[in-house]
C-alpha cells in the first residue's frame, strides 16, 4: 500500500507539493544538498545524484496565490529592484533576503512569520543553483544575484533562440555539450561520479511523467471539457516541481482517470454550465485566479486551451543527451513569431476554442511584448477572436478587476454573436 493509494488527484497534488518542501528542509537540516532551479532547467542531472530540487518561480506564484505578495514586494523595491523587474524574481529575491536575515540574527522576519501564517511552504536557502534561459534571459541576472549573494554555484544553461526548424543540429551539439559540462560540475559539487544508469532511469521517469501529464491535459478537448483551464493552472505546480518523479506520474493519471470518468457521464466542468470555448495565452494571474476564473465561468466561457501548462511537455528519446538538449531547447517562448501563431493555432483547434484571451503581463516582456502582433495574425488566420487585459503574474497592484471584467464580457458577447449568425447559416 503506498501513501496516496485511496487519495483523490487533489489530495495527491497537495500531499506531493507538501512533501518537495518538507523533504527538502529536512535534507537541508542533514546537510545534503539542495538546489534552487529555473522552472524548465534539466533536473534530470540533479534528481540523478541526489540533490533536492525547489522552484523559486513555483514559490513566487504560491506566494502570489495565497495573497501575501504587496509585503515582500515592497522589500524587494526598497532594496532597489523596479517593478520593472519580473515579480517572481522580485518576490524571491526579497525571500532570500529574508532567510538570510534569518538565518543571521536567529530571529523570524515579521514578513517571513506573514507568510507562514499564510502557509506559503519554506524554502531553505540553497546549496547550488540551475537555470537554463530557454524561458527569458531575465533569468541569468536573477539568479546570478542569488548566487553572488550567497556565495554558491551557479550552473547555466544556455539555449539559443530557436529561429529554423527543424532545430539546427549546431544547436543541439551546443547544448548537448554544456549537458555534459553541467554534468561534470555535478560531479565536481557531489564529490560522486555521475551516475549513468540512474540517469536513464530518471529519464524514464521523466518520460512516463509528462506523458500522464499530456494524458490529463488532452481531456480540455472533449466537448464539453470534464476540465478547466484554471485546473491545469493548478496541478501544472507538480510538471515544473516534479517531472523526474513518479509523485507527477502518480497524480496526473489519477487526475486523466478522474476526467474520463465525468466525461463518460457527459459532465463538464461547470456542471452543464459551458457554452463558449477559449483560451489564455499567457501566465495566469495567481493573485486573483478565483477572480479570473468566476468572471469567465458565470458567461459560461471555458477556458480549455493554453500553450502555458503545455512548456512542461518535453519529450525526448531516453539515453540520447542530443535529443533531450533539443527537447529543452524548443520552449514555445524560445521560438520565433511564426512558430509562437503556428503553436496557439494549434492549440485553438485541437481545444475547439471560438476565442483566445491574451493576458498582458508586465512581468512577462518576452511573451506580452508579441501578443498584439501575434492575436493579429491569428484572428487573420482563423477568424477567431481576441480579448486583452493589463496584469501580472504575482504583483496584484498591476491588475483591475473592472478592467478583466469588461474585457471577457466584450469577448463574450463577440463570440455569443458569431455562435448565433453560424446557427443561422
């Protein structure tokens, strides 16, 4: 009998979330090494010797999500960071500040006792970093701050931009070659050699966890979808925290299991409730997630479709470096203009969606600095059409709820219109 057998996918989602954090503190406590890491780094290498993987842009959106953002913001401006800067980096830069005051003086922070009021999961403060700029490039200063702060390893992956396809072969042998460089300072960090079968084996694993996840996030397809957007936004938390880990595998098939069974009944996921179809481009915005959701839901607009939870879908041929430097290599948000319309093409017909909401995210410049470009192209493309609104993934002061408000029911009412004149026709 294993610890989840008989839990729900939600209950595995929080057990597994809940035991990352707890698993890495008390490593941390032991003396074993802990790892903060880029959202889409190869953990492969890590997993493999051992070290305990965080996520700093996972935890950022935590904090974000359980609305204790404004305090550690605000510290993180007074230290000199501009809302410019990307919030995740803001709020986790201020949280390392934190621990480190922590850790110093002996004494809880009274932003840190906040956020554990608020059950925002600890982070300890880490051993080594990752990160791999096939997301932004934002991420290279960031965590070279962190890593200069702290005095620690900084392991970097960099990826080209994806400007041909199929990906160059130079490409993948750049990248290929700094797998294997990241691998020896692994070794060099561990004091151990690299070990080859329990890599493949992670692989493996890895391989048979974001298949489950595609398993689970395929049933948005289904007319009426047994699923909302705003759940992939949830459960994504374990493809980013735990791809390597049977933990992801373990939930995302409970979860496929889950959806077939309301699919079979003929449920949705709001109860008979769906009427239009859309997708987001972009990262949500956590802070109001209950907000963004209700304001679609009492429209009847399904979110289904999103090329966000899909950036954790890399697959790869298992005990080939190539192949898997290519899979990280092709992140949607690493790729030029006409691969960017091609992939949210997709993902409009494969969903069925009649409409596509773009979130403008001030953090976010890579991809919000595209979306007029692309929604244009697309709705001259498709004919589908668009809807805009101002946010953030984690700073709720650049995000109105009048203005979300306005903006899906203006969507809605196109979409209402374009439903009646096809019924007509």
């Amino acid at each position: 009998m294993t610890e989840t057998e008989g839990m729900n996918a939600k209950q595995k989602l929080a057990y597994y979330l809940d035991k990352s954090y707890a698993d890495a503190n008390a490593a941390h406590s032991k003396g074993e090494l802990v790892c903060w890491s880029s959202s889409i780094a190869p953990a492969e290498f890590c997993v493999t010797m051992g070290i305990h993987m965080l996520y700093p842009e996972n935890h950022a959106a935590a904090v974000g999500a359980k609305h204790g953002a404004i305090e550690i913001l605000e510290l993180a401006e007074r230290k000199g960071y501009t809302m410019d800067n990307c919030s995740y980096s803001r709020i986790n830069l201020a949280y390392m500040d934190l621990l480190v005051e922590e850790k110093k003086t002996g004494k809880t922070p009274e932003a840190l006792q906040k956020l554990d009021e608020l059950k925002v999961p600890r982070m300890p403060l880490p051993d080594i970093i990752i990160t791999c700029n096939n997301i932004c490039n934002t991420l290279l200063k960031w965590y070279e701050n962190i890593a200069v702060s702290l005095n620690i390893p900084y392991i970097i992956i960099d990826t080209p931009y994806v400007h041909d396809w199929p990906i160059p072969q130079h490409t993948i042998d750049y990248m290929k070659e700094q797998f294997k460089y990241a691998i020896k300072q692994i070794e060099d960090l561990t004091g151990k050699p690299f070990d080859y079968e329990k890599f493949v084996k992670v692989q493996e694993q890895t391989q048979r966890s974001v298949a489950a996840w595609d398993r689970a996030m395929g049933m948005a397809a289904i007319v009426p979808s047994p699923l909302s957007g705003f759940d992939m936004f949830n459960f994504m938390a374990l493809i980013v925290c735990a791809r390597s880990q049977f933990a992801a595998e373990d939930t995302f098939n409970t979860l496929a299991d889950e959806l077939q069974v309301k699919a079979d009944a003929g449920q949705d996921a709001f109860k008979g409730g769906e009427r239009t179809r859309i997708a987001w481009e972009g990262i949500a915005v956590w802070p109001y997630l209950s907000h963004t959701y209700k304001a679609l839901k009492n429209l009847g607009m399904n979110m289904v479709g999103s090329t966000y939870p899909g950036a954790w879908s890399i697959h790869y041929e298992v005990g080939d470096l190539g192949q898997m430097a290519a899979g990280y290599c092709k992140m949607y948000s690493n790729t030029c203009l006409d691969n960017k319309v091609n992939v949210i093409s997709d993902v409009l017909i494969n969903t069925n969606c009649t409409g596509i909401l773009y979130h403008l995210n001030r953090s976010c410049k890579l991809m919000s600095f595209l979306n007029v470009e692309t929604a244009e192209i697309l709705k001259e493309k498709t004919g589908i059409p668009y809807a805009s609104f101002d946010g953030d993934q984690t700073d709720p002061r650049n995000f109105s709820e009048a203005q979300y408000d306005t903006r899906v029911e203006a969507l809605s009412e196109v979409m209402e219109q374009m439903k009646a004149e096809k019924a007509k026709a």
